[in-house]
C-alpha cells in the first residue's frame, strides 16, 4: 500500500494507471476511520483494479467556531484499517488547495435545506473538495455514506449537472449494536451522552414501524419521534422528499426523515427510509 501526500504526486499516479487501462475507485473521508468507512471500502474494492482512500480535513467546509482543529486525527490507525482493507492508496495530503485556489463549487436548492440552514457554507466546501478529488484521482467510481444523506445528494445533484465522469454509490448506515450511527464524532460524547445518543435511531426506527403500520401524517409522526428522543436540543427532525428533501405532509412515497440532535456541544447526524 502507498502513502501519497500530495497532490501532484496523486495526479501522476492516478493519470499513469488510467493510461494503463486500469479503473479507480475513491472512497474520500476525514479519517478517524470507522466500520462505517470501511463497509464503503469494501464495496468499491471488488469493483475496481485500484482503491483510493482519501483522508483530508477539509477547513473549506467548517465554519469558524466549529470542531476543525479538534477533529479527531489517527493517521497510523488509519493507514492499518486501509492495509488490511486492501486499499491500493491513501491519500492523505496537507493541503487538496494550490497557492492562489479561489474556485467554490455551489449547488443549487438542494444544498439549502437542514444542514445547509445549519452550516450556511458547509456544502459548498464539500462540493469544492469532492470535485477537485475527483479531478486529482480521476476516478471512476467513489463511495459516500447515506449517512450523510443530504451530502450525498448534493454530490449526486453535483456530478449530474456538471456531467462529471464518476459513478457515484451510495452505501447504507453502519451503526452500533444500540442503533447509533457510527460517526468519528461520537468520540466527542461522554458515557452519559452516548447513553442518551441511543434515542436519536430508536425514535427514527419507531417512526419508520408506525408509517409502515399505516400512520401517514407527517406532522403526527414527526411530534411523536420527536418526544423520544432524550437530547439537549433537537435541531430537526422532519419527514422529507428522498429525492427532492422537501418537507412532505404525508408519506405517500418515498420519503427520508432527516434529524439532528445536539448533546453538549456536539451535533449528531441520523436518516431512516420511510415509504
Ligand atoms: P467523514 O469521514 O465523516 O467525512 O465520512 C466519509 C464518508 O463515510 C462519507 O461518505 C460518510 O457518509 C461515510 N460514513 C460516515 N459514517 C458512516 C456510517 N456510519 N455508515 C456509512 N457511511 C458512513
């Protein structure tokens, strides 16, 4: 396994085996590598002759005053998880930006929305890095969680539009034996808050038994998860529009419900299917 760390090196590397015929897959994280990272390494690994691991902490998409320099960072224990994953590559540079970078990648109504709202320049940071890993890796096929399922969407939205030539997979939520969705955030929570953090999936899955039981108001059902749910703060917690991520009345098709839930000064991610 190589360790690249910059980004002309990576361009050399990847445009090199593209010449050779060989395909690319990318699975581009922050690090602090989990079973939720892994599960997307390993469905790109049987996909493609070659396996990228991003790992950079992207300052574009934090805002001052958030966790940027606290994010947690384990370089050797992330190169032992992508070793033994059979990643080809991990990449993980200083810097994805040149001297003089001044190019932002901004999608449209989708972006808006929930984390969007929350972290008004968040998704133009994604889009920025993504696009710009893609151009250095040239790959052919990346990975993303659904964890993250509005980030997801905006890259999809992304590739569409600017009819960038990746394949985009999206992979189902790893989570803990209690239901909390893995995120390298959770390190951040205290026994008490993880005890409490539980509730945020438990109120999702009741949710989605009580639309599937028949119950198809969105109001109602959004009230009724919301009280189970043990945190400091519950930023939102909404049915939406799996496609568009609008707010919907009711559950008459494919819908998502999106929630963030703070505790102490840490935010947590959670999405469930309902249909
Ligand atoms: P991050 O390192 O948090 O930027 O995440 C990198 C990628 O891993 C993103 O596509 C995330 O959606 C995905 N991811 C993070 N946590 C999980 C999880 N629990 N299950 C599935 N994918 C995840």
């Amino acid at each position: 396994m190589r360790i690249v760390r910059t980004v002309d090196e990576m361009t050399r590397w990847s445009l090199a085996r593209r010449r050779e015929g060989l395909t690319i897959g990318l699975v581009p994280t922050m690090g602090a590598l989990h079973s939720g990272h892994v599960s997307l390494l390993r469905a790109l690994r049987p996909q493609v002759d070659l396996l990228i691991c991003s790992i950079f902490v992207n300052p574009l998409q934090f805002a001052e005053g958030e966790d940027l320099d606290a994010y947690p960072r384990d370089e050797d224990g992330d190169a032992a998880v992508c070793d033994a994953e059979g990643v080809d590559v991990v990449f993980m540079p200083d810097t994805m930006y040149a001297e003089g970078h001044d190019t932002r990648v901004t999608v449209g109504t989708i972006s808006k929305r929930w984390e969007g709202a929350a972290r008004p320049t968040h998704f133009e940071g994604v889009a920025t890095v993504v696009a710009r890993l893609f151009g250095v890796t040239r790959c052919d096929v990346a990975a993303f969680g659904e964890k993250d399922y509005q980030q997801l969407a905006v890259i999809r939205r992304m590739v569409a539009d600017l009819a960038l030539p990746v394949r985009v997979v999206g992979c189902p939520i790893v989570r803990d034996d209690d239901g909390l969705a893995l995120s390298s955030r959770n390190v951040y929570l205290t026994a008490e808050q993880r005890a409490r953090a539980r509730t945020l999936s438990q109120a999702l899955f009741m949710l989605q038994r009580e639309a599937s039981g028949g119950l198809r108001d969105a109001t109602i059902l959004e009230e009724r998860a919301a009280t189970r749910v043990n945190s400091d703060q519950l930023e939102y917690l909404s049915v939406v529009d799996a496609q568009t991520l609008e707010p919907v009345d009711s559950v008459a098709g494919p819908c998502r419900v999106l929630a963030v839930a703070h505790y102490g000064t840490t935010r947590l991610l959670d999405n469930v299917e309902v249909s």
